[in-house]
C-alpha cells in the first residue's frame, strides 16, 4: 500500500519556535490521507522536541529529527520507523504502546550517537597511523639519503 507522508524542513540557525510545530500538528490534522509525518531542522534543533522523538499525532506517528545537515541518514531512517508504525497497524491510541514508542525512540538515539562516537574515535587512531606510518618512510627514506 502506497502512504503519503508529511515532510517538513526547516532552515533555522537556533531551535526551531513552538509555532512551526503547531503549523506542522495542524497539517497532520487537515490532511486525512497523510499517514505520518517527518519534521526535519537542517541546522538547529526543534523546541521542545528531543531528536528522533516519536509523538503520535491524530493518531499518525511523527518523527522530529535535529541537525539533518550534519547526518541525513537521519531521515531514512526516520522513514523506515515512522513506515514500520503505519504498516503494523497498530492501536497509536493505546497509551502504553506510545509510551514503549517513546522509549524505543530513546534507545535508537542513544545507539546512534554512541555509533558516530565510535566512528570519530576510529578515524581519529587511523589518521594517527597514517601519520606514523608516513614519518617511519620518510625516516627510512632520509637514511639512504633518498628525498621522500
């Protein structure tokens, strides 16, 4: 089945005003055949929104997502979250399961952010070898007197 998806992008330098978000909550209420929606900041957060956070909307879920700029996987897997809410045809009323939502949505962004910790620290170890492995050349170079 085909769904349509409400997404919306802001360009803002600091957090994105409770004002857009209510727009954005309206636009999920006047569009009955949107099934979900994905609100996105470029470059700043969303006032009062964690990143990734999961709300029910109209009971259609949403996903809020910060600094896309910096990660647009982000929004991929957003997509993927919000598409596995809508094709599992679940109760989005039932409080209980909103919450495990909410939660859920926790642990993805815990997860991801210790990924991109774990990339950073690999990266930063590899440019040091490099470094090394580049001055033990142009050690051995300067031995043979060979410019390097």
């Amino acid at each position: 089945t085909d769904y349509k998806i409400l997404l919306e992008n802001k360009d803002y330098k600091s957090n994105v005003p409770k004002k857009e978000i209510e727009k954005f909550e309206r636009d999920m209420k006047t569009n009955p055949d949107v099934a979900a929606g994905i609100f996105m900041s470029n470059e700043s957060g969303i006032a009062k929104k964690e990143d990734f956070q999961i709300d029910i909307i109209y009971n259609k879920p949403v996903c809020y997502l910060h600094n896309t700029n910096k990660n647009i996987d982000k929004i991929k897997i957003a997509y993927d979250i919000v598409m596995a809410i809508v094709n599992s045809k679940i109760d989005l009323s039932n409080k209980e399961i909103i919450d495990n939502l909410n939660q859920t949505s926790s642990e993805i962004k815990r997860k991801i952010n210790k990924c991109r910790s774990q990339v950073e620290k690999f990266q930063k170890s590899i440019l040091e070898n490099i470094v090394d492995v580049d001055k033990m050349i142009f050690k051995v170079f300067s031995n043979f007197n060979i410019k390097y």
